[in-house]
C-alpha cells in the first residue's frame, strides 16, 4: 500500500511512501559508513540479514492475508525498519539476535496491527527493547574501534564471527572486544554509568581509556557517528521529509536536564554535550521518533512529544538500568500519542467552540 505525502498546509511536495523511505535510507548513509569504518563489517552484516528476514517476513504474511506483496515491498518501510535495528545493536551480535528481532518488529509489531500505517509502536525499537530484555548479553557486547583493538578483523572475520562466534583466526568475540591495552571497552555511556556506581566522579571518568582524545578514540568514534546523522537528518528536514519540531525539541530537551543537573552537581551528572553525542539520541531524534506512523501529528503536538523522549531519555540514563534509553523512551511516548493529538489538534475552522471555551467566553463577557 503506497500512501501519498505532503507536508500541510501551504507546501505541495507529494511524495508515496517509497520515495519518503528511500529518501530517509539515503540519509542514514553516511552515519552506517562511519559506524562500519570504526567498528568494522559486522555493521553491514548485520543489515543485510536484517533486510532478508524483513522482507521474506513481510512478503509471506501478506501472502497468508492475499495481499499483493509485491506491490507492498516497493514503499521500502520494512527494509528501514530492519536498517534501523541493525544499526542499533552491536556489530558483531550472534545472527539469530538480528533474525529474531527483525522477525518481531515485521510480524508482531508492524503486520500484527494491520500493516504500515495501523502500528502504535515504532517497530525498530519495539523490537530493539524485546532484544534487550530477552538477550542483555549478546545486546552489550560493542567492540572497540577498530584502530583500538587488539586483534584486527575484516569482512570475513564478520561473517565468522557472526554466524559462528569466532574470527577466521579463531579467536572469540571477548577476545575481539580487548582493546589494545588488554582490557575490554565499552561504550562510553555504559563507562561513565559503572564508573558512577563504582564511586568515581565523572571528570574521574573521563580519564579512562574511552575517552582518549586521539582521532579513532571510542569516544571520538562515537561523536563522528553522531554528527553524520545528524548531517543526514538536517537534509531530511531541508528536504521536506520530516519536520525539525521532533528533533529540536528532544535534542534540547535533553541537554537542558543533563546542564541543569550538571550544574547543581558536575561530579555526578554528565554535562549536556556528552549526552547529546554519545549512544543513538541524535539516531533517535532524527530517524526514529519522526516515524509518521507512531509519532504525534500536530506541530504542537510534535514538540511536546520530542521534548518528552528527551525527558524520559535524561531519566532512565541518569537513574535508570539502561545506559542509552532511547527505545525506551520513544516507546513510552508511543503509548502517549493518542492522548497529545487529542489535546492539541486544532480547531476545525467554522464549527462552535467547545463547552467549556464556550463558558469562558461567556465569562469574560
């Protein structure tokens, strides 16, 4: 089914669902090249099992429910679902992880409901936190960058590790993660949330390995990845793909918190900018809570529902299990949808104000 799209009231750019799609696939481009330049193939493995289980998946429950398949895998919204978790979860995360996760989000989160257009969840981070729930191991286990680690691996060593646990050199995925000091690295919110709980400050946290100032850095590693998304969501917003209210709003939401609370104590509370450019919030902000589908549609509306991730992103890091949140959070928000569109669609122009502005007016009179 192929949707017509166009941004209201005064702009006429009418896009189909494929195009819109396509358009967001093309921006995620230069964020999944820095994510595999740092962090090796296992990225682009993990996409191209994500997209086949996609689309065998969304091609045979259309074909149970006589649906016409084909014409339904053009609008590309199954293979950006699958592109989106895979790019979500470590790289070299064992191939069933992907294979169930992409079958969820298709089956049970998408076509469950009724197909593109009737989901209430984001289907990548629906299955993104069913992931994590069910499987924390194999969804923590990051690897170094690549110029950090001990042991060198390629294409190959992806597919051999992926598919079988170990290198083409036969060593393991743990022994892949040491970095070149001997020690494994983790991502650097994961870091500075143990390293809190340990009893460090966060300046004292700075000081680890992670965050080594040199160019493939894990910490720096994750900054470039950031800013090619956002680079990429910014020529969405100047294409017309998507509306800069759910960005804006969750962006600044979040470093608004994390600089209040960094300033009423900087030893706990990390400052602003490294929320903003560590783990996926820019992903999140530009790529996945902008889904048309599961996300508010009102203008009003979209600011209070982006404002609200970032909000529910800063908790849950902050004080929360989790140490990146953001499928969390764009899953709460979700459930929220309903309630904000009501409360802040406009008022169709010519009909009565309701009872209760109707007694105010009164009032005032």
């Amino acid at each position: 089914m192929n949707f017509n799209l166009a941004s209201s009231p005064h702009q006429h750019i009418r896009r189909d669902t494929g195009q819109v799609m396509r358009l967001v696939l093309y921006a995620l481009i230069p964020g999944i090249l820095l994510q595999t330049w740092f962090f090796g193939f296992g990225t682009l493995v993990q996409i191209m099992l994500a997209i086949v289980t996609a689309v065998v998946t969304e091609a045979s429950i259309l074909e149970l429910r006589k649906r016409d398949f084909e014409r339904n895998l053009q609008d590309y919204s199954a293979v950006l679902t699958a592109v989106l978790l895979a790019i979500s979860i470590p790289p070299f995360a064992p191939w069933w992880l992907i294979v169930i996760g992409t079958f969820f989000a298709i089956a049970i989160v998408k076509q469950l409901y009724g197909g593109l257009g009737f989901n209430l969840f984001n289907p990548a981070m629906a299955a993104y936190v069913m992931l994590l729930v069910s499987f924390p191991l194999q969804m923590t286990q990051w690897l170094p960058a690549q110029s950090l680690a001990q042991y060198d691996h390629g294409f190959i060593d992806a597919v051999y590790a992926i598919f079988t646990g170990y290198s083409q050199d036969g060593f393991s995925l743990q022994q892949l993660r040491f970095g070149i000091d001997g020690h494994t690295m983790a991502t650097p919110l994961d870091t500075v949330k143990t390293e809190l709980l340990n009893g460090l400050t966060y300046s004292e946290s700075l000081q680890l390995a992670v965050f080594d100032s040199s160019l493939y850095s894990v910490n720096v590693a994750w900054s470039w990845i950031g800013l090619a998304f956002l680079l990429g969501g910014l020529w969405l917003i100047k294409q017309k793909v998507i509306n800069w209210h759910i960005p804006f709003s969750m962006l600044a939401a979040i470093f608004v918190a994390a600089t209040v609370m960094s300033f009423v104590d900087g030893d706990r509370f990390p400052a602003g900018i490294f929320h903003l450019f560590n783990g996926s919030i820019i992903l999140g902000a530009f790529f996945i809570a902008t889904d048309p589908v599961s996300a508010a549609t009102t203008n009003k509306g979209r600011l209070i529902f982006g404002a609200a991730i970032g909000f529910w992103v800063y908790i849950i890091r902050t004080w929360g299990g989790y140490p990146d949140a953001v499928a969390f959070a764009v899953i709460i928000m979700n459930m929220a949808v309903p309630l904000i569109d009501y409360y802040t669609r406009p008022r169709v122009y010519g009909h009565k104000a309701g009872r209760r502005e109707a007694k105010s007016s009164g009032a005032k009179k």
